[in-house]
C-alpha cells in the first residue's frame, strides 16, 4: 500500500471519528492511528530507496552516453585514418573526418544532455511527491498532538 494511500486513511479515520460537541477534537481509535503510522514507516523507505534506483539509474544513463559518445568518436578517428591514402583523398578524408568527430560530439552532448534532463524530471517528481509526504505527515501529527490538548 502506497504511503499517500495510508495518509488517506488517516484522514478519513479522523473525519469519520466522533467529535466532541463544542471543541475542534475528535475521539479516534488509537490503535488504528498507530497501526496506519507504522504502515507509512514501512512504505516510506521504500519510496526513498526508489529515489535512490532513479539517481543510480540517471548515472548510469550518463556514463552509458558518454561510452556512446566515445565509441563514436573512436570509430571516427578510425575511419579518418583508414581514408588517408593520397593527397586529395586526405584532404577529402580529413574534412569528412571532422564532420564526423563534429556530429559525435554533437550526437554525445544531445545523449548526454537529454538523459540528465530526463533523470532530473524524475526526480523532482519524487521530490514533490514525498515533500508533499512530509506535509502531509506532519500536519496529521501536528492535528494527533492538537487531540491531546
């Protein structure tokens, strides 16, 4: 069950509870309350270690385009020396050559820019979500500390 899911719960276990006339406090089951936490202290690290999987995940799409990347360029300093054969086939050779290098850098800062940029949405969508966790968390403990008053 999704952390966001037992907060839902928690707040319909309070709205449904009985409330006492002339005061903004409600009697709830503490065992339910108690056991709706300790299910969100379970889920909560899961979340986390999700957030984890995804900046792993965002590096290793780096270091991949950037192994892409010089691939590319390898194969390109190959070609380049493989076309060096006369004078106008060098000069032909060494400005394909270039272009070549030109486009796989191109092509590796693209890749390279992208996966960050992909991996940075995905994690800013976490971020939200679990600071809109922590809100919320800390408003329900904030109205359960309210109760005792």
């Amino acid at each position: 069950m999704e952390v966001l899911q037992l907060l839902d719960m928690l707040e319909d276990l309070i709205e449904e509870s009985s409330s006492i006339p002339f005061a903004q406090k409600a009697m709830v089951d503490k065992e339910e309350v108690l056991e709706l936490i300790k299910e969100m202290r379970i889920q909560i690290p899961d979340e986390v270690k999700q957030a984890k999987w995804i900046k792993e995940e965002r590096q290793r799409i780096l270091a991949e385009a950037q192994n892409d990347a010089d691939t590319i360029i390898e194969e390109a300093h190959k070609h380049i020396n493989s076309l060096v054969d006369e004078n106008e086939i060098s000069k032909m050779a060494k400005q394909r050559g270039e272009e070549i290098i030109q486009q796989a850098q191109e092509s590796a800062k693209e890749m390279r820019l992208g996966a960050r940029d992909y991996a940075d949405e995905v994690l800013e969508g976490v971020e939200g979500s679990l600071t809109e966790l922590l809100e919320t968390l800390q408003k329900n403990r904030n109205e359960l500390k309210g109760m005792d008053e």
